[in-house]
C-alpha cells in the first residue's frame, strides 16, 4: 500500500467478536509499522485487550536491476544513429553516477549540485552531477534502457550524449520507494568528463541516413524545453531532429523537412535564437547549441509511424545538412522523466 505524502489516510480494522478500531492521519514521514489494538467486545463480565501490529508494504513490483552495461549498449545504439563513434564505459564514473540517482531519487530533488547538508550527499555524486545530463520520474520503474532513452529523447541532453568527442562515460541510475513518498526513479549520465578536447566537432546528423527511428514525439519535459523557442507549439510535437555543423553560432538560410511530397511545418533553433523566459536556461541552451555549431528542427506535430522524412538546413556560409529516415512501423513511447 502507498500513502502519497501529504495526503490523508483512514484505516478502519474490523475483526469478528473484537471492536472496530479506526485510524486516522496524514502521510508525513515514512512509516513502515502501525500498531494496532483490538479490544474484544465485552461478554460474560469480561475485558480481553490484544495486541497486533500491522505491517504496511508498498505494492509488489518488480523493480528493474542497476545494469550500467545495459545501459551502454543503449546509448551506443542512439550514437550509431546519428553516425558517431561508440563509447566506452568508466568504472570510476558509473560508481560517482549511481551516487548522484540515489540522491536524486531519494530526496525527490531534480538538479545537477548537491546539497551537503541533504541526505546521501557525496562528493563523488557531485562530481557526476555537476558533468551529467539527470532524470527523475514519479511513480515509475523504468529499465536502465528506458531511462537512457528518456535522456536522449530530449534534445539539448541529446547533444551532449551524441557528442563524436565523448569517447567514455558513466551511467548510474536508482529507485526509491517507501509507503508514504511514493516511487522515484532518476538516472545521471557522466557526458563531460570522457570528452577528448584534442578532437575537433565533426559534422553529424540525427537520424543519419536511411535509419529508423523508433521515438516518434518530443514530450516537452526537457530543460532546457526547445518548445519555448516554438510560438503556438505544444507538447506534444515530433522527435526533434539534429544537424551539427561543428562549433560556434550558425546562421541557417533556410530548412526543408518532408514526408514524402508533403512539406511539414518545423521549427528552428540555434545558438543565437534559442529564447527561454528563465535567462539561466537560455544561457544553457545556447552553450549546448554552440558547442557543436547545431541546428535544431522541431517538427510540430508528432512523426507518424511507417514513414520516410527527409531534411535539409542550408547556411549562409554555404554548408548544407541533409537527413533521410524512416520511422518504425511500432513506435516506442518514452518513459514520463523530467530531464536536467
């Protein structure tokens, strides 16, 4: 049984030949034992008192293992669709990832600084945060591939994950639950420390060439949000597509994106337009567009299944990007996290 926090309970015990016993409160900290009394019902002159105690237990699931090589393979299967090299995995990092998911999910807290004076606080979860992309979900038991897949459908998150510099990473995830708070499951993805800066950004798009894509919606809970950018769009609106030209601002002369013969409404983002009403978010977003000198096409509907799009973004200077994918016939949908 799960109490959410703050929220009223009532348990009313009944047994037979024995008085009713009611109790009553708020969901505040977490409890794992109620003590119960159940007086027999007077009889014969008689005054019987028991005692049961009653256990509470959240409901039963399965919760998924840690898996940081399951993990890997999953995002090494999103870098081989935008065409860039695969990446190793780092121990050490893994170990400073997993610190940051507990402390994430155990204090229900979204960000990438910890807090000392909050629990499970680590300088090697810090480490991590301060270098990852992070997710926090509610009331959910996502696999670890699950999670990478929440991670890299957004976005701004997805630059840094398909970075062609990012030669290792490390990948921690953790669940938490207990009858009063409820679930929380969060994932942190070290995508900063394993970068090779003596490398230069070499051009990619995302989807690369005649790949499926298996995401077909971008569900607006990314941070930074392209959708800010994007007057009238709504979530939620197509898989955001990605064209990386190399580092610095870009100026686009202008985008096509098709499904077959039909022209559909996009919208576009780079460094220098990328608007957010939270200035902080917009400087983040921004750096993660400039980092790679991309280009940023939200589609503003949701792709459909079992179709090929293509697209192009010329610039002023003259270079050009152009996608040709289709998408799958079964499409996935993405686990609700809130991504950072």
């Amino acid at each position: 049984m799960v109490v959410p926090r703050l929220e009223a309970y009532e348990f009313v015990i009944r047994a037979a030949g024995y008085q009713s016993t009611v109790r009553q409160g708020t969901g505040l900290e977490p409890v794992s034992v109620l003590l119960v009394f159940l007086q027999p019902q007077a009889g014969q002159g008689q005054t019987y008192r028991v005692f049961l105690p009653l256990v509470l237990q959240p409901n039963s699931v399965v919760i998924p293992p840690y898996d940081p090589q399951a993990a890997l393979n999953r995002l090494n299967a999103w870098r081989r669709l935008a065409g860039v090299p695969v990446v190793q995995g780092n121990p050490q990092l893994h170990a400073g990832c997993r610190a940051h998911a507990r402390y994430t999910a155990q204090n229900a807290l979204l960000g990438h600084v910890e807090d000392p004076q909050l629990p499970n606080y680590t300088a090697e979860g810090d480490f991590c945060g301060q270098a990852g992309v992070v997710s926090l979900g509610a009331e959910v038991y996502p696999s670890d591939e699950q999670m990478v897949d929440a991670l890299l459908v957004s976005p701004f998150h997805a630059l840094y994950a398909l970075d062609p510099r990012l030669v290792e990473v490390g990948f921690g995830s953790y669940r938490h639950a207990d009858i009063w708070g409820g679930v929380f499951s969060a994932a942190a993805l070290d995508v900063f420390h394993g970068l090779d800066s003596g490398q230069s950004v070499t051009p990619w798009v995302f989807p690369g060439w005649g790949k499926t894509v298996e995401y077909l919606t971008y569900d607006g809970r990314g941070i930074p949000d392209p959708l800010t950018s994007c007057p009238g769009y709504t979530a939620p609106s197509g898989t955001v597509l990605i064209a990386a030209f190399g580092e610095g601002e870009v100026e686009v002369e202008w985008s096509t994106l098709n499904r077959g013969s039909e022209v559909l409404e996009h919208c576009v983002l780079t460094a220098a337009t990328y608007t957010h009403p939270n200035p902080e978010v917009q400087r983040e977003g921004r750096a993660a567009l400039w980092a790679q000198g991309a280009v940023l096409l939200v589609p503003r509907q949701p792709l459909q299944a079992g179709n090929w799009y293509a697209f192009t973004v010329r610039l002023k200077d003259g270079r050009e990007a152009h996608g040709l994918f289709q998408t799958a016939p079964t499409p996935k949908q993405a686990v609700t996290m809130q991504v950072r």
